[in-house]
C-alpha cells in the first residue's frame, strides 16, 4: 500500500503553485495524495516568511503537526520560504521538524520523503536558482481557477522586502513554456486564469530584453476554454499604453487592475526603494480609469513605515480618499531583519497598526459608496459554492482568496465553476448581494 502524503501550503498564491508542482512529483512517484492528516505518514508544510504574522502562522502550523507524531504521523517536512531563510534557526528550535528544506531541493521532495520515511533527519539547501518554474501540477484549489506563475524572484530590492533574500533573482518563464501549461489547465477544466510573478508586469524583461506581459496576455486570450484571465501583482512604473490596450481591447481579460502601491508621499517612496510620488500615482490611476472603462482598481498599502510623519501619512490617507480604490489592503509596516528598512529609525507597533486600521476604516466607507453604485447593475458571477441557504461566487473584480463575495438566493441548483448573471440589490459589509438574471 502506497504510503499517504498530506500538504499545507501557506502564504502566497506563487507558493501555492510551488507546492502544487510538490504533489505532482510525489503522485508520479507512486505516493498517495491524502488531504486527511491524521491518515497521512507524512505531511509536508509549504511556509510563507514574508512579514512576522506569515512567519508566526508558519511555525505554529509546523509544531502542531509535529505534535502529531505521537498519534502516528510518521514525518513533517518544512519547505518553502521560511525553511529557506530560516534553516539554521529553524533547526535548532524545532528539532521535531524530519526535514527542512530550502527552495533549492523542491526538486529532490520524493527522495526526502523516502528518506524520512526510514528515520533519516534532512537539513538541506541549494542555491535559490535550482527551483524549477516548470513541471506538472496537481491543483489544491477549486478545478475551474488556478494560478499561472510566470516568473520567480524579484529584483525590485523594496528597501523593507526579503522576497530578494528568500526567492533570488527575477527569471521569467519561457513564453511557449507558459502557453503550454495555460492549455494543459483549461483542457482539465479551468476556466479561470490568475497570473501571478513577483512583478508580473517585469515579465520578459530578462529574456527579450523587453517587457512581454502584453503579448503574453494576448496569446493566453487565443486559448479555448478560458473565460476569465487576471493578471496581478503589476508594478506602477511598468503599467505601459500597450498593456492597458490589450486589457481594454481583451475579452477575457478582467477589468481588475491589482497594483500594489505600498504609499504616496515621495520621501517615503524613496526610502521604500520605489519611485513616484502621489500626484504621479494619481495620475497613473486616472490614466487606467479612463483607458479602461469600468476598471476596478486594487492596492496594499504600508502604514507605519519607518519615520512615516503624521503629514506624511495624512497625505496616503489623502490618495485613499481621492481614487477610491474598489479593492485594497493596508497593513501594518513588518520589521524583517537583513532588509534596509530594519536598520530605519522604527515607529511604535502601536502607532503603525493605529494608522493601518485608519486606513481600513477609511476603505470601509469608500466601500459603502461602491455598493451604492453598483445596486442595479448586472454583474456576472463565477459560483462557487452554498451556505446558508445562499449561493455564492466572485464578480470580474473579485480576485480568489483576497476579496469580496456576491451572495445570491435561487430555488435553481447552480455547480460551482459555472457562470451567471446577478443583478445587485445591496450590500452587506463588504460582499454583495443580488438576484439571479433569468
């Protein structure tokens, strides 16, 4: 009997992919997929190190399953962003982990499961590089939505980001790499298309010595069976005319535009390793509005950056209130040790988790106006499941696992994966509320 394999992955959508790919090889290695871990022999946890929450989340998942080891789960394997920048520390602390691997070994999973599945312990790393952007999947998701990665690493060196320390240099996918596995999805029945990079919008830079997410987008809308294609994560000073013609001009593209903006004032932006200032991000934001009628914007936000001033932040809040973001995020500035921020003069966690919440706050009210407007509108609809005697799914703006739902009653049963149209009748908090189109 095939020994049982269960998997966490925690974090980002690209490290979900990272831990798809895992699955994959352990299933063509004749192991068995478990998502039951009390059935599993081993369990491996795909952490996410990005800022002090993820970090915490990361360890408190790994000792519960270490824990687990009384009642008969043979192994726990770390993988993923926290085993690379963590792997010494880690080691010490957790001696219950069997192995920690660095992103470099991804490559070499069955071998570490079969080694700790015969008692071996595993401390092991190589270089960032040797993390392969290819290779089957097996999805943990929904099976109509995946995320399509198209590059690996960051070269940005945002003054207060370890993603350059813990993911290496910026490597895009070859094109017809990308097109081939983009097929292979939607012909096992996805229909939703997530693409996701550190910068999505560097892609093809380091390969054609030009930026490709324009032509990678148009080939991807030449595939059948795709309905909904979502590019994230692009950058505000590679946001370009072509891109936004071919997100206009697209059918398949979603008018969602995800740009994280991080903040506004331009000392702060420069101290952040980022350009611009807020009368420029204003502007950009107004260009997209415009080229791209209908477009929902979405951003995060840092608050509390080292030596942020009240004016300072007075000025983020400013842009909030001005562009009206339909979606965005702002959370507290995280000090990750080893980044030049960390060595900024730091302000009270207090005072950065204040200002974020003020921020929230003020995104709850922009929130309340775009309900307002939309109420009467038809929205179409991926459904995505039942509870409470409701259906519910995301609209075109409403990015999987970071945004809002719509909420709808019907006496007809509806699969999930399908599409429909929902005439919007309110709000409730964040999520919409609607009724079916017949």
């Amino acid at each position: 009997m095939a020994e049982k394999i269960g998997m966490v992955s925690l974090g980002c959508a690209k490290n979900q992919v990272d831990a798809e790919r895992l699955l994959a090889l352990l299933q063509e290695a004749g192991y068995e997929i478990c998502s039951d871990a009390a059935q599993c022999d081993v369990v491996i946890i795909n952490t996410c190190g990005f800022i002090e929450d993820a970090k915490k989340e990361s360890i408190e998942n790994i000792l519960d399953f270490c824990a687990m080891k009384e009642n008969g789960l043979r192994g726990v394997i770390v993988t993923g962003c926290l085993a690379e920048r963590y792997q010494e520390q880690m080691a010490l602390e957790i001696p219950e982990a069997d192995a920690i691997l660095g992103i470099g070994c991804n490559g070499d999973i069955v071998s570490a499961v079969r080694r700790v599945l015969q008692g071996e312990k595993l401390r092991e790393s190589a270089e960032k590089t040797r993390l392969s952007l290819e290779g089957d999947r097996i999805l943990a998701g929904p099976p109509y939505t995946a995320y399509l990665k198209i590059a690996e690493g960051c070269d940005n060196r945002c003054s207060y980001c370890a993603i350059p320390l813990i993911r290496g240099p910026f490597r895009s996918r070859p094109m017809e790499n990308i097109i081939a596995e983009a097929k292979k999805l939607a012909s096992q029945g996805v229909t939703e298309l997530n693409v996701v990079a550190q910068d999505t919008t560097r892609y093809g830079e380091d390969l054609y010595n030009r930026l490709m997410l324009p032509e990678l987008l148009e080939q991807l809308c030449r595939i059948e069976g795709l309905h909904w294609i979502r590019p994230l994560y692009c950058y505000p000073d590679r946001i370009t005319d072509r891109l936004l013609e071919v997100m206009a001009q697209e059918e398949k593209i979603v008018k969602y535009m995800d740009i994280p903006i991080q903040h506004v004032n331009g000392r702060i932006l420069r101290l952040m390793n980022r350009r611009g200032d807020a009368a420029g991000l204003a502007k950009l934001m107004g260009k997209i509005r415009e080229k791209i009628p209908g477009v929902a914007l979405r951003t995060t936000l840092i608050a509390g950056f080292p030596t942020e001033t009240e004016e300072e932040f007075a000025e983020l809040c400013t842009l909030v209130r001005q562009v009206k973001f339909e979606r965005l995020g702002c959370f507290a500035y995280s000090t990750e040790e080893d980044t030049p921020a960390a060595e900024m003069e730091q302000i009270d966690p207090e005072i950065r988790e204040h200002r974020a919440q003020l921020i929230m706050d003020m995104q709850g009210q922009v929130m309340e106006e775009f309900q307002e407007k939309t109420i009467g509108k038809t929205f179409e609809v991926l459904v995505e499941g039942k509870e409470d005697g409701y259906w519910y799914g995301r609209s075109q703006i409403d990015a999987p696992d970071v945004d809002t739902k719509v909420y709808f009653q019907d006496t007809v049963s509806h699969t999930p994966g399908e599409y429909i149209q929902v005439e919007i009748t309110g709000g409730d908090g964040y999520d919409l509320e609607g009724r079916p189109c017949r």
